[in-house]
C-alpha cells in the first residue's frame, strides 16, 4: 500500500531533451528517473556506458528527499527466435552493473557534453569509466561468462569525418554519429557518409578477432539496415585494417533480410523473430591480423534513408569470450 501510495504521488522523468532531467528535477515532488531505463532501446555496449555516464535523478550528490531511484526495463516488443536469448540479445546483465553502479552509488563520472557519447580517455570521467570496465571485466571473467557479450572499449580513439566535414575526435567501441553530428552541429540531410580511422598497437605479429557492426535496431522496433547481402556487411558499411578489406567471417543464413525504413510498432514486420545474426554482439567475431607496430583500422559508413539510427562498432577481442 505504501509503495503504490508513492508512485501515485511521484513523477517520472522520460525526456531526453538537453537539460530537461535537470530542469525536472527542480520541480517540487518526489520522481523516478526513467531516463536510461530501456534495455532493449540502444546499442547494449553504448547502454553500458551511457547508464554509467549519466547523473541519476539529476543529482551529481544523492538527494533522497526527492529522487526514489530509477527503472531499468526489458521490454522485448518483436519476437525472437530463442527466448533464452532475450538476455543476451538485449545485453542485460552488462547493463545491469551500470545502471546499479550509478543508481546505487548516486553522484556521476564527471561533467559530460552528450551521455550517448564516451569520453576522453584522458578525462575525468574517462578515467572513472576505464576503472569501472576494469571491474566489470574481473564481475564477467568470475560470474558472468557465458552471459555478457561485452568487453572494455572505452579506450579507443577514433578521428571521424563527415562528408567533407573536418575530422573530429571520438571515442569507444561503438560511435553514435546521429549523436556525434548533434554535439558537433554537423547538419548533414536524408543521407550522409561517415568515414573513421583509429590505430592499433601491436607488441608483435598476432591475430585477433573484432566484432563489427553497422546500425543496430531497437529490440522494440525493426527499423534498420537489416543483414547484410551475402559478403557484406549491413548497410553497405565497409572495414578496412592496413588497407585490407575484413568481410563477414561466414556466410549469412538469412542475407538481404529485414531491412526496414521504417517504424514497424503495431506492423506484421514485429512478428518476424529476431536472430543472433542480426546484431553484431551475437555474431561470429571478425578474424583480424595485425602486424608488430601501428595497424590503420578505417571504418565507412553511409546514412541512406532519414530515420536511421546511424552508428558503427568495431571492438576488438584479445581474448576468447
């Protein structure tokens, strides 16, 4: 009776608009911060540390005469074809040290332009995020192996290009460039192209695998690139290392399926199950053979239609999940 009584009483804070979590939380009344909270929404890698990253109720010091908490959902609106792999799809558990982390914890990171972009690695709260993956790698490694597809990327640097924009720097595993456009007021239209470079360091000749991906979409909408033609990655994107050209390390089982410009809420297209090659987390990883000294890792990717959630992932695995 007493926890229905707050709820009814407390308010929710939904929008994503600059400011507004802040603005809200002026407001007189207790409130729930439903900011982050949808686990099947973003890219699992980039949840981890956007959770992370973000101010919990707006409150860099904890403030419990008005802030309840938060709410961490698992909303899984489309169909898949393996319902023991809802977890993994979805990148629950990873996203569930974040979110506990921060919500637990209370404060933040450090002072963030953009929560959907990561840090410098030489900043404050790039530094608060590298430990927390140090953490989050010793939680995977003891308890949690066969559950988590993450590993720590937090740590690479990416210089990306716009069309002809300049070359501006990014950071992490996963790059999302409708949010890095918005922070750097680059105006791009229905279509655009992105083109990254980051290098590689290695001690000596060696192999490693990476996972790469090309638009990820919501597990509550299908809009999106869809699989990739078959030796292609989705959505024309393309991943090159010294030069090389890394294709899909197998043959795809369904190539050229569910590519949707569109949002599929409410449609027939939200019957159509999702698989583990539709996202790059679940996929087999690339095979990669970097060379003693600097690696050139260049990645290319086009925007095509208005609506996309426009991103890339290349995070390298130095060790076997």
């Amino acid at each position: 009776m007493d926890i229905k009584l707050i709820l009814m009483l407390s308010r929710q804070i939904w929008n994503e608009a600059a400011g507004s979590n802040a603005a809200a939380s002026q407001k007189t009344g207790k409130y729930l911060d439903s900011f982050v909270g949808y686990l099947n929404y973003y890219d699992p890698t980039l949840f981890t540390s956007r959770c992370f990253l973000h101010t919990a109720a707006a409150q860099a010091v904890p403030d419990t005469t008005k802030a309840l908490g938060g709410i961490l959902c698992l909303w899984n609106d489309v169909r898949v074809d393996k319902k023991e792999n809802i977890a993994l799809h979805n990148g629950m558990i990873n996203g569930m040290m974040a979110f506990a982390e921060r919500f637990w914890n209370g404060g933040n990171a450090g002072e963030v332009e953009n929560e959907n972009l990561l840090p410098s690695p030489q900043s404050e709260a790039g530094a608060q995020l590298a430990r927390f993956e140090e953490k989050m790698t010793l939680h995977r490694d003891r308890f949690h192996k066969e559950k988590m597809r993450w590993v720590a990327n937090a740590q690479i640097e990416w210089q990306v290009q716009i069309d002809d924009s300049e070359p501006l720097a990014a950071y992490g595993g996963v790059v999302d460039l409708d949010a890095f456009c918005q922070q750097h007021l680059i105006n791009i239209g229905d279509t655009a192209t992105a083109q990254a470079r980051t290098v590689i360091v290695a001690e000596r000749d060696m192999d490693i695998e990476a996972w790469i991906g090309f638009c990820v979409p919501a597990r509550s909408n299908r809009n999106g690139y869809g699989i990739g033609e078959q030796g292609r990655w989705e959505g024309g994107g393309q991943c090159f290392v010294n030069g090389m050209e890394v294709l899909p390390p197998a043959l795809w089982q369904e190539p050229g399926k569910y590519s949707y410009h569109f949002n599929t809420w409410g449609k027939p297209e939200e019957e159509a199950p999702f698989t583990d090659e539709q996202f790059y987390w679940m996929r087999r990883p690339a095979k990669i053979h970097l060379q003693k000294g600097e690696n050139e890792v260049v990645i290319k990717t086009p925007k095509t239609y208005q609506g996309l959630r426009w991103s890339f992932a290349f995070i390298p695995i130095y060790l076997p999940l």
